[in-house]
C-alpha cells in the first residue's frame, strides 16, 4: 500500500529557465489535492487479469485508479506541449499502451548492491534471482522516457533556427500570398512560385530526340540510353549495358519447382536461360522474382559481354565532339 505521487523529473531540465518553468507551474497551476491510494499489488493483478480477459470494466477501472496520476502528469509538463489537453490525450495513450504491454511474470534479474556492484555467491557466479517489475514503475519509467523526448526535441538543432525558435514558425502554406498587396488584381501564391517536377509530354519528346540523335538508329544503344534514363536504380552507363531485366513465363511443372525451393529455383532458372542461348558470352544471374499467380518469373541479368558498352561509349563520344565542335567549347 502507497500512495502515488510522481516526482519532478530533474534530468529533464535541460537549462535554468526551464527549470524555473517547471517550478512555477508547480507552484501556482497545481491545486492542492488528496490522492487516494493506491493498492499496487492489486493494481498489477488487475493489469494481468485484463490481458488476459480485456474485460473493459477492469480497464475502466484501471484508468479511474491512475486518472489522478495522468492528470498531475499533464499539469506539472504542458509546458512542454501545445496545451494541457493534448499533453493529458497522450499521457493516456501511454498509459493505455503500458497496461497492454505489461509483463506481470517474474524475469531472472542479476542482484546489485545498493552501488550498483554485482553480487557473487558461492560459487563465483553472479547470483540471480526472480523479480516482477511493479506496475508503477513501467508506467512511471515510459512517462518519464516521453516527456524526456519532448523536451530533447524541442531543444534539437536541426528542429530550431539560429535565434533558437522552433522550425515550424517560419514554415509557410502552399497558399501564402507571394509579394503581393491588397490593391493587386492578381494574387500569386507560394504554390505558382514553384516548377513541377513531374516530366511532360515537351520534356519526354526531348529526351527521345536526344537518344535518337545519339544512337543513330542502332536499336541496342537508344535501349541502353532509355534504360538509363528511365530507371532511377541504374546510375552508370556500363549498368545499362550490361544489366538485363527479362521476363519468362513458366509452364505448370516448372512453376511447382520454383513454389519449392529458392536454391533449387535459381539453378532451374539458370537452366532456362541457358538454352535460350541469349547470352553466348556469359552471364551472371543478379536476383529474381517469382509470382505464384501469373507464373511469371522476372530476373536481372549482367551480360559479360562488353561490345554494345563499348558502341555505346564511342556513340556518345561522337555526340559530345559533335555539340562541342558546334557551340565553340573546346
């Protein structure tokens, strides 16, 4: 039996202005009130029970138990939230997590002295013994480990500017009038400042007239070029040439093998795409995929053969001598 009253949390004042933050909120906003008291004993017997039947009479029971503690707890740290009632919505979202999470079997603990050293028994070994963690103590630990996040947050650097104000002041909405003034006919918001970034159908002509010109109606470089520029994985030119993706579709005996195994699948695919003898000069098989439903199986593949790297180099050596000599850059 013991009554139930948080301590202020020290180690969450970061500064001296916080800290007296802290007090004066204390002091001044918390009323003078009779906690009732808590059976603790009772109260991890509850949590167990509710586990185990999620009764909600037990939960609501449990709740008007720890209602005192949540509110103090809301209270004595809104200065660290928005408001009071946002802070006390989370708080009970802890709470309600620790209730369902709360391990009421006793674990193997290594016994400590009250310093912190490690006891030994007979012998030589650390002696263990069985505890239960209280209840109180989880959800007291997981309250003080989101309050300690909050405030390390709004002290971070990467989420205050130069002048130590939060980031989110100088945001702005998509709809924020750009340099304008009452008298303007014509209001320009943040929104038309801004270039998509999605590619049209000018910029998509462009790029199939720039492949054109540098392929020069080889059907082998315009692929590399457009595998290049399509596939945002793919971040060198020799890539494009010599990885492959493919697709085979699989009869039903040889999609039971690839239900079975990966090993046994990979060999299989090797043997498939050694007899279509695609690739005369050697591969090696990067990764696959098999789907169960279409029986499809999609592979990449690195081709040993390096002549269409070496047509593609040279065409795109031809094309920058051609630009080069064109405008006057040496």
């Amino acid at each position: 039996m013991a009554y139930n009253s948080p301590v202020v949390l020290n180690e969450l004042v970061l500064d001296n202005e916080t800290e007296n933050k802290a007090k004066e909120k204390i002091n001044t906003n918390l009323p003078q009130t009779t906690f009732k008291m808590i059976d603790r004993d009772k109260e991890d017997g509850m949590v167990n029970k509710y586990q185990k039947t999620k009764n909600t009479d037990i939960l609501k029971g449990l709740y008007e138990t720890r209602k005192q503690t949540l509110k103090v707890w809301a209270k004595r740290y809104s200065y660290l939230s928005m408001s009071e009632e946002d802070l006390l919505s989370d708080v009970t979202m802890i709470w309600q997590k620790c209730v369902n999470q709360y391990e009421y079997k006793p674990k193997k603990r290594v016994v400590r002295t009250k310093k912190g050293n490690f006891v030994f028994g007979r012998n030589g070994k650390k002696k263990i013994i069985f505890k239960r963690t209280p209840f109180n103590t989880f959800l007291y630990s997981s309250l003080r480990n989101y309050m300690s996040n909050i405030s390390k947050r709004q002290h971070s650097k990467k989420r205050v500017d130069s002048e130590g104000r939060p980031q989110e002041l100088r945001l702005m909405s998509l709809d924020y009038e750009y340099n304008t003034s009452k008298s303007d006919s014509k209001k320009v918001c943040l929104k038309d400042m801004l270039a998509s970034q999605e590619p049209g159908t000018e910029s998509k002509y462009s790029t199939d007239t720039l492949i054109e010109d540098i392929s020069k109606g080889d059907d082998e470089i315009a692929g590399v070029l457009r595998r290049f520029v399509s596939d945002g994985h793919i971040k060198k030119i020799s890539n494009a040439c010599q990885n492959i993706v493919e697709q085979v579709k699989l009869c039903r005996k040889d999609a039971k093998v690839f239900g079975r195994h990966k090993g046994t699948a990979r060999k299989e695919l090797k043997k498939i795409i050694s007899e279509s003898n695609k690739y005369p000069r050697g591969y090696k098989l990067l990764n696959f995929r098999f789907d169960d439903k279409s029986r499809i199986v999609t592979f990449e593949v690195k081709r040993k053969d390096t002549r269409i790297l070496r047509k593609t180099v040279r065409a795109l050596e031809k094309y920058k001598k051609k630009i080069t000599s064109g405008s006057g850059v040496c």
